[in-house]
C-alpha cells in the first residue's frame, strides 16, 4: 500500500516566523515549528494518546485542547516531523531504539501544556515505532482517546482526494498529485488502499482489547457539533481544568475541511467500479434459476 501519511510537500511547508502573531486555527506546519516549542523544564506527567486514522478530524481535536491549555497534540511519531524536531533539538536518530527514550522524554520537557503531553498516533506507526518498550511506557497511565470516523464512505473519498491533491491541511493549496485518479484497470490496488485505511481502527481495537483499555471513543462528528463537550470528557479524565475562552476562541475560528478542487476525482464513480469486486460478476437472473433449482 502507498504510505498514509501525507506526502512531504505538506510536512516542509514554510513555517511563519517566530514572534509573528499566534494563529486562533494554527496550520500544521505553525503547530510543529518552534513558537509552539517551551524552554526545557519538568516532564509532563500526564498524556494523552489520540489514536486515530486519517481523515478524522485528529489536528482539529490538537487545535481545541492547544486552545483549551491542555498539550501541544502533534503526530509525533511521523517521520518527517519528529527528524524536524530532532534537527531543532540537537537529538540523533529519534525513531530508533536508541533515540525514542531521549527524543519521548524531550517532548514532555518541551511540547506540553498544563502538565499534559498530547500526541496523536496513526496504527502503523504503532507498529513501526512503539511495539517496545517505550511504547509501554508511553501508553502507561496514559489516557486514550480513539477518534473514528463512522462514516467510513466520507473517509475513504476524503482521503483519496487528499492524495489526488496533496492537500491536507484546511490553508494548504492544491499542489502536484501524490496518487493518480484512479481508473478501472488498477481496482484491486485500490482496494487494497481502503483496506490499510479501514484497518487501522480494527488495529487499535484489536490492541485495546488485548492490553484491556477502556479508550475515550469519540467521533468526528461529535467533535465537530459538540467540541466543549469533547474536551471537556478528555479534561475531565486527565482531571485537568480547561481554558474556556481559549476554546471559545478556537472554536469560532474551526470550520470543517473543504475544498472545491477536491468536490470531483476526475469522474471515476467508486461505487460503480466496486460493484464487480464486492459482488463478483453474478447475473442477477442465473442467481435467481440457481435458488430455484
């Protein structure tokens, strides 16, 4: 499958300068760069760990609890922004075995809010990163929260737009395609792209169920229509308070993800081209003789 992850165009877009004013919906590329960074000090005791798969809404619920005064949520554990951190930080190597503990540990001492490190995590990067023993150590304690999207159609053609037209973050500007449209003649590599995306919620599942986690479930539907109450369940269960003009500030500022270049993927009807592969190629009529005989 192609990575999930969004290409490096969007991880390498120039960051604002520092002492610049602070965004009320900062982008991705402002919530990874230095002015979100604090000189290094204590630990942060508490975690949060947003499992979730692409397309959720998982930087938005980083927006609402950054506002909120609780953590600097980022998707640490992706490659491309944990080497950017590391080159800033002076830090070697930051996903290996050697170079999680220290690089873990910088980012509680220096990407917290309020006693809180957030960090949002995609399954394969779990299975890449965190299968060890920082891993536990990460997810002991820790509060989880699984973000999902129910409607799984609106995901998948949400994500598929996104690599048709490498824009990922709401201010991104449609750049050169990741991922071709696709077409008729490559459907099993397609659906072998929504079978890595889908999965990544039975992963996590399958990890709750067999450490015994009892995760704060949350959908990006109710984050989107009820964010107050959202971070309020996440506050509550860290036991931390929550800075409610900050969150009412962001949450003016908040708006789903849309983009008119995205509305069309060059006329190709998934449902359509599916069809032959959900059901095989079955005459509706030869089913019928068959049942009858």
């Amino acid at each position: 499958m192609h990575d999930e992850h969004p290409p490096q165009s969007l991880s390498a877009q120039a960051s604002p300068p520092d002492g610049s004013g602070v965004s009320n919906r900062p982008k991705i590329s402002e919530l990874i760069s230095s002015r979100y960074d604090s000189p290094p000090g204590e630990p942060a005791r508490k975690t949060v760990i947003i499992c979730s798969a692409p397309r959720t809404g998982s930087y938005e619920l980083c927006r609402f609890l950054l506002a909120a005064g609780i953590g600097v949520g980022h998707e640490y554990l992706h490659v491309e922004f944990s080497r950017q951190l590391a080159e800033r930080w002076g830090l070697h190597h930051p996903l290996t075995d050697s170079g999680l503990g220290p690089y873990i540990d910088a980012l509680r001492r220096r990407r917290a809010r309020g006693g809180v490190f957030v960090t949002k995590l995609q399954y394969p990067d779990f299975q890449r990163r965190l299968r060890n023993r920082h891993g536990q150590a990460l997810f002991e304690g820790a509060v989880i929260v699984h973000l999902f999207r129910p409607d799984v159609s609106a995901q998948v053609a949400s994500w598929r737009r996104a690599w048709t037209t490498n824009v990922w973050d709401y201010a991104d500007k449609a750049g050169p395609q990741a991922l071709p449209p696709p077409t008729n003649g490559d459907l099993q590599r397609e659906a072998e792209r929504i079978r890595a995306l889908v999965g990544q919620d039975a992963g996590f599942r399958q990890v709750f169920a067999m450490l015994g986690i009892h995760p704060l479930f949350l959908t990006t539907d109710d984050l989107f229509e009820s964010p107050r109450r959202a971070i309020a369940r996440i506050a509550a269960a860290l036991d931390v308070p929550v800075d409610k003009a900050g969150l009412k500030t962001a949450m003016a500022a908040s708006a789903p993800y849309s983009h008119p270049e995205q509305e069309a993927l060059a006329g190709f009807d998934f449902s359509r081209a599916f069809k032959p592969l959900v059901f095989g190629r079955a005459d509706p009529q030869t089913t019928s003789s068959d049942e009858e005989q």
